[in-house]
C-alpha cells in the first residue's frame, strides 16, 4: 500500500475535479491510502458521499467577498514575475499535511496551477512527483482561457500564458511521470519527458449507466461551459436545428446547463424561429448529470474546425459519460 497526496486547482463547475476524483477513488479501491487538496471553490452544489479517500478544500484568498475578488486580481498580476499564488497555495498544504510522509504526490492540472506546489511538496516529503495534465494552453488559439475570467487584463494575456508555459514545462522536466488525455497532449509533451503515459477522460461506471428512455420530444442536451469562437462555434449547429424543424417537422427541444457568460454569448447566435425551443439552466450537481444524460435523445458537444492553430485534442469528459450513459452523441 502506498501513501499519495493528490494535489489539484479548484474543483469549478460543471466538472467539479471528476478526473482527479476518479484517480482518487481508483487508487483508494485499489487498497492505496489517497488524500486530495484542492484549492477551495465556494460553489458547494456538489455533495461528495462515500469517499474512499480523504478531501480537502484550501482557501488562498478567503471564501467568495469582495476583499477576495481584489486579492485574488492582485496575485493574477504579480504572477507574471513571481508565482505567488502557488507560494500561498504551498504555504496552506504545508501547514496541513505538516509530519505526513508520502510515497508519491500526483497533480492533476489545467494547463499549470498548482505545478510549482506539488513540485515542492514532493521535493520536501521526498516522494515521486506524477503530473496530470488535463488541459494545454496550446491547443486553443489565442488566450481564449484566460480571456473568459481576464477581459479587462487583455494586454498582459501573452506575457501571463508564456511565463505560465516556462513554468509548467520546467516542472515537467523534472517529473518522474506525466498522464495526459489525447494522442495530440501526449505528442506536444514527448518532448519534456520520456515517463508519459494516455490515459483518456472516462465516466464513473457506478453512477453512469445506461437507463431506459422515455421521451414526447426530441430533447438535445448540453452540459458545461461555452466559450465562443475561436474555441467553440455553435452557429452552424442551430442553423441545423432550424433547418431540421423547417423542412421535417420534427419537435425538436435543445436543455443548455451552462453559465451566465455563456447563456449570453449564445442567445447572441440563436436564430428567433427557435429561440421558444431553447431552455437555460444552470449548472446541476455532478450527481445529477447521468440522469439528464439517460434522458436525453442525444448529448450535445462543441467545439470548432481544426487547423494549424486549434483547438486540438480537446476530448471532454462529457463526451466519454455520454457514452457510459448510452446516449447518442452529437
């Protein structure tokens, strides 16, 4: 049995951190003794039960005030020179796992956050470091992740992501093994490391099943985040839509559980002779999502058309719980 602490950013909707926590419950069904820390979110709609494993949430700028909005702008800035957010993040674990051994630490992570901290913590407790890498800066144009939470900040975005880059690819260097998603992440990462491994975005086989359907409509679902061109390009997929009721008379209905920035981003694309067939939610708990999934006629994915710039090997997880779920994908 070995000891291994898995480090992760914040477990933000509409996923809430569901690769890291299939890694930790597969490693604590495996007889293994796992912890995970995150770094605190203040959405609290996901309630974990039956846990194999030990998790903890950190807060590095206090919980959701206005104090915190302003702190947590500040650290965006001064990471451009010095990573300060994984100082503090570091700080918080340290004070948490102070006389704990590990064998390994494993960080799963969105492009970087928190690398440089998982990367000192097993340097200091002396365990091997494995690096997850869920998401690339590189393979979506532009700044597009940045730019959905940084808009005022536009300027600085090339300098944050490069800097941001360096640092992540320092870490990678040094990593016993690295994890990552797609063929196309497995091909960019070659290069830092020889230790890399696939291992694709999947679903939690207990609570995702395939179920009966019954349905009076076509109800076409989406679920998760929409950010917009150049990463995601939603238009073609209504006109379909209006062009599929207009010329066969099917009654069809489209469920959108997504963000407020994203609602706004696609009313702006959907055309008036469809607009009463379109729902908006928000986002659901994660153990609700096989149940819309299992009733849904078919689970809606977006992105955009590949080239030289993106998006690339972007496979989400909704697509592979779609699958588990028995649900068409479209």
């Amino acid at each position: 049995m070995a000891r291994i602490l898995i480090i992760t950013d914040a477990h933000t909707p509409p996923l809430y951190g569901v690769r890291a926590r299939h890694f930790a419950q597969h490693l604590a069904r495996q007889g293994h003794d796992v912890e995970l820390i995150s770094e605190y979110y203040h959405d609290n709609k996901t309630q974990l039960t039956n846990l194999k494993y030990k998790y903890l949430q950190l807060p590095i700028y206090g919980k959701n005030s206005v104090m915190a909005f302003l702190v947590r702008t500040a650290v965006w800035l001064i990471d451009i020179l010095f990573p300060l957010k994984e100082k503090l993040f570091t700080n918080a674990i340290r004070k948490n796992i102070s006389g704990k051994t590990y064998d390994a630490i494993l960080c799963s992570t969105f492009n970087s956050f928190p690398l440089l901290t998982a990367h000192t913590i097993a340097q200091e407790v002396n365990a091997k470091l494995i690096v997850d890498i869920r998401d690339m800066a590189e393979q979506a144009p532009g700044f597009v992740y940045h730019q959905y939470h940084h808009r005022i900040l536009t300027p600085l975005l090339k300098l944050k992501q490069r800097r941001e880059t360096q640092r992540r690819n320092q870490v990678l260097r040094q990593a016993d093994a690295i994890t990552t998603v797609s063929p196309w992440h497995l091909e960019q990462l070659k290069d830092y490391n020889t230790n890399i491994h696939l291992i694709y975005n999947g679903y939690d086989a207990d609570s995702v099943v395939p179920r009966a359907k019954k349905q009076e409509n076509f109800n076409i679902v989406y679920l998760g985040k929409y950010y917009g061109k150049p990463l995601q390009n939603a238009q073609p997929f209504f006109s379909f839509v209006q062009q599929l009721i207009n010329d066969e008379g099917l009654d069809i209905r489209l469920t959108f559980y997504t963000d407020a920035a994203s609602r706004q981003m696609l009313t702006q694309v959907i055309h008036d002779s469809i607009r009463h067939r379109i729902t908006f939610r928000d986002y659901v708990p994660r153990q609700q999502v096989p149940h819309i999934l299992s009733r849904a006629s078919a689970a809606l994915v977006l992105t955009e058309v590949e080239d030289a710039d993106g998006p690339h090997g972007i496979m989400t997880t909704k697509f592979f719980e779609a699958i588990g779920a028995g649900t068409p994908v479209l």
